[in-house]
C-alpha cells in the first residue's frame, strides 16, 4: 500500500480523497493555487504545497509543477480526482516515469479510451450497441453529410477529445449542417485543442444511464449498479440517482453485465463508468467510458455501502478486486443534487462572490460533499460546484422528499450569489420527473414553461419557481 499520496485537485474532491486517505493509515499531500491559498481545505491534508497561480494551467492543469511537488515531498502515488489532469494521459505517462504511480488506468489505456472515437470502436468491438452515426472521426462537410443521411437526423456532432458537454451541437435538418459543421470543429479546436469531430443519430427523448464499474486488470471485474443522470442542462449533470429508475430488470441486467463484460475484453483497470443513452423502448446505446472517479460517485456509495476511492486506491496498489459481485446488493434509492453557485433565470451563469452565510443541511440519510464555508470567495476560476446534497431512503418517493427537505434547510448567502437549489427544488417537484417519466429533455422543458408563464405573468422566474420553504426552516439560499 502507498505511504504518501498527492491529492491533485482541489474543492470537494480533493477533500473527500483526503478523508479516505486518513482512514487508510496513508499520508496525504494537497495542492492550492493562489486563489486558494486561504482554503480551510489544507487543514486536511498532513501536507500542502502552492503549485502556482490562480490560472488553471498554470497550476492544477501544470504538470511539472504538481509532479515536483508530489516529488519534494516524498509520495510515492498521484490520485487526479476528477476533471483538470484526471484523463490525461500525458499526465500519466510522466507521473509513471517519474516513479509514481497514477491513481487510474494506464496511459495507454487512458489515451484509447479518452478518445471518443477510438473508444466507440473498441466498445463496439466488445459487444456494446453504438447508435448510427461515425465511428472514425469526420473531416469534411461532404463526409458529414454522407453520415448524417445513412444516421437519420438529427444528428448530434461532438468532440473526439470531449467532455464535460462541451464542443457539441445538434443539427436537425440538413440545411443546418454546412454551417454547424465548421463551427462544431472549431469549438473543439478552441475547448480541447483538437478540432476532430464524429456524428451519431440525436434521441430527443433519451435517459442518460450509466453503469459504475471496478476491475484490476487481472480478468477480476464487478459492476456497482446504475445511475440516471437525464436531469442536465446544456449537457451537464444538476440531478443523479440511482439506481436508474423506471427500467426493466431485465434491461438494468443486461446493461450492467454488457458493461462489465465489455470492460473486461478490453482490460480495463480501476474505478470506471460507462454511459449509455437509453431510450423509450428501453434499448441502450454506449456513449463514452469516463476512465475517473465520477461527481455522482456518492450515489453508488449511498446504495452499496463501497468507498469507490477507497476500493480506487486499492485497485492502483496492485491489489485485486476484492468485491464479488454476489455481495454487491444495491439498497433502497440515492439521490444527489449539485449545488452550484450559478443563476438558474440566465442560463445558469456563475455568480462567483464571498458567501456570509453557508449552513448545509443535516438529519437522516443525508449526506453533503462540500469544501465551502462562510467566508468563502466562489472565485471566477474554477468550476461553480460548491457542495452536493445526497440522500438515501427505502424508495424513490421518500428519497425525493428527503431531498427537497434537505435542499430547504439549506442557507447560503452572499453578496450577488446565486445557486441552483431553487430550480433543484423545483425539478423535483415536477410531475414527468416524480413520475420518472422525463427524459434529457427535461430542464429544457422546464425552462421553456417558465419562460411561457413569465411572459403571461410578468413576475420573475425564480420567485414563482421557488417551492414553499419546509414550515420552521430557514429555508431558501437566496
């Protein structure tokens, strides 16, 4: 087992490493940027060290700077976290030859699967169901063109090296591709330095479903159930349960042996997560392998009773998966929201600013992943998560009550921030999404009507989207 780890990231994540660490017997080492000097967060770390300033690049994204730094001070293993370096292969490959292990798969692994088109063709070699579209990368507008008739519109045009939903754009009718096309490449150029693009058939009305998977490598691999993750807006996750509700047993069997099985044939190692779209009929498509520990990763926790960075770290020490499938028995229902410090009403802007007042909730089932505190700068550098609100309870309908309590008692405040909780809330308290009848379309429809009544109203679309605070809370963040 490691003697010291380098935690390289920052915010909640790197705090919730550092607290497995403590409970390993491992040391542990954090990393802060200017703009983070003042973080109470380096108090849980057994060591800290300024790799630059407040610029991502210039700090959790330098790579010569957090190598030296997990050098200096004696590590012998990096674990990435999740976004900055957590799928650079680059990364890997130098932390390898400077002597340290890297807490994920194998570059090599990493550089094949990162890719979106080579992991479409390994997945589909596999076994896994790819929708219509591109497999290789697509280079030229006529190409595109040629996919998008034998794939039937609309299609949806996506980065090879993207993430994160970025560097994509649906089109709809063929008229629309000759200038969405070149736009398409140059965004990918612009976000991730690599302008290929592939194309794949769009589901309006698909659920975002993915499979948390562990293996060492050795042919040992387990799946740790489903996660639906359909509440998104512009691509990117506000609201994760799991398991996946609404599915056959039979279609959530064969999603997750499919995902282990496809894992598996290509050798995968460490903590993983395959997503798929599923649609109406209940047919699921591979989308991308996340070759990282996952934002919603608590969810998984919540219904196995795993420490996925625990199991993560044992996994990068060489040891084999100890987990037998038998034994993992999701219980009840989770459910996670992201708290963003982002205003709902403006297409989910961040509102950075100081927060005078920063109260979690609390009570049964209730858990909250956070690194805010009063005092703290939500600063315009990084990303706007500023905690995530998970709860468990026997089923669906008392997890989501759970949640809505929960989000209530929830009091943030600050000069100019704004946070997601009140259109959290509100999603919530949405009869297709309480029915699990909604789809990734969801937050998209939930805008559209509020715009719709605040034309007919004039009032504002937060104060009437904002449920009644539970009796005696304090309530609402805003």
């Amino acid at each position: 087992m490691f003697g010291k780890v380098l935690v390289a990231n920052r915010g909640e994540i790197a705090l919730r490493i550092a607290r497995t660490l403590r409970e390993l017997g491992i040391r542990s080492v954090g990393v802060y940027s200017s703009a983070d000097r003042d973080e109470r967060l380096r108090r849980h770390f057994d060591e800290s060290v300024h790799i630059g300033p407040s610029a991502v690049g210039r700090s959790y994204q330098n790579v010569a700077a957090i190598v030296e730094a997990a050098l200096q001070t004696g590590c012998d293993a990096v674990h990435p976290g999740y976004g900055f370096l957590s799928e650079d292969p680059d990364f890997a490959e130098v932390c390898a030859e400077a002597g340290l292990t890297f807490v994920g798969p194998d570059p090599q692994q990493m550089a094949r699967l990162g890719d979106k088109s080579s992991a479409r063709a390994l997945m589909r070699s596999a076994g896994l169901p790819l929708l219509p579209g591109s497999v290789q990368p697509v280079d030229s507008v006529e190409a595109a063109r040629e996919v998008a008739a034998r794939a039937g519109y609309p299609v949806i045009i996506k980065a090879v090296a993207g993430g994160g939903g970025k560097g994509m754009a649906v089109v709809r009718r063929p008229e629309e591709l000759d200038e969405s096309f070149p736009h398409a490449r140059a965004a990918a150029r612009s976000v991730f330095g690599d302008d290929r693009v592939y194309l794949e058939r769009y589901l309006e009305q698909a659920r975002h479903v993915e499979v948390q998977i562990l293996c060492d490598g050795r042919g040992n691999g387990v799946h740790l159930g489903t996660r639906d993750c359909s509440v998104q807006r512009r691509h990117q996750k506000l609201i994760e349960e799991g398991p996946a509700p609404a599915l056959s047993a039979e279609t959530l069997a064969a999603i997750t042996s499919a995902s282990v099985r496809a894992a598996l044939e290509v050798g995968y190692t460490g903590v993983g997560t395959l997503e798929f779209l599923v649609d109406a009929d209940e047919s699921f498509y591979f989308m991308e392998i996340n070759t990282r520990i996952q934002v919603e990763h608590p969810v998984t926790e919540m219904i196995t009773g795993v420490d996925l960075i625990r199991e993560q770290l044992l996994v990068a020490a060489g040891l084999t998966v100890q987990l037998r499938q038998a034994e993992i028995v999701p219980r009840g229902v989770s459910v996670e929201c992201r708290v963003n410090g982002e205003d709902p009403d403006r297409d989910f802007i961040p509102t950075p600013g100081r927060l005078v007042v920063f109260q979690p909730p609390g009570g049964p089932f209730t858990r909250v992943d956070t690194h805010a505190y009063p005092g703290y700068e939500l600063g315009p550098h990084y990303d706007s998560l500023l905690a995530k609100v998970v709860v468990w309870a026997p089923d669906r309908e008392q997890a989501l009550d759970r949640m809505d309590r929960a989000l209530a008692e929830f009091d943030i405040e600050g000069p100019g921030v704004r946070t997601t909780i009140p259109f959290l809330r509100r999603v919530i308290a949405d009869p297709q999404f309480r029915k699990a009848e909604h789809s990734t379309q969801l937050v998209d429809r939930i805008r559209q009507d509020d715009r719709l009544r605040t034309a007919g109203t004039g009032q504002p679309a937060a104060d009437r989207n904002r449920p009644a605070a539970a009796p005696g809370r304090k309530g609402e963040n805003q």
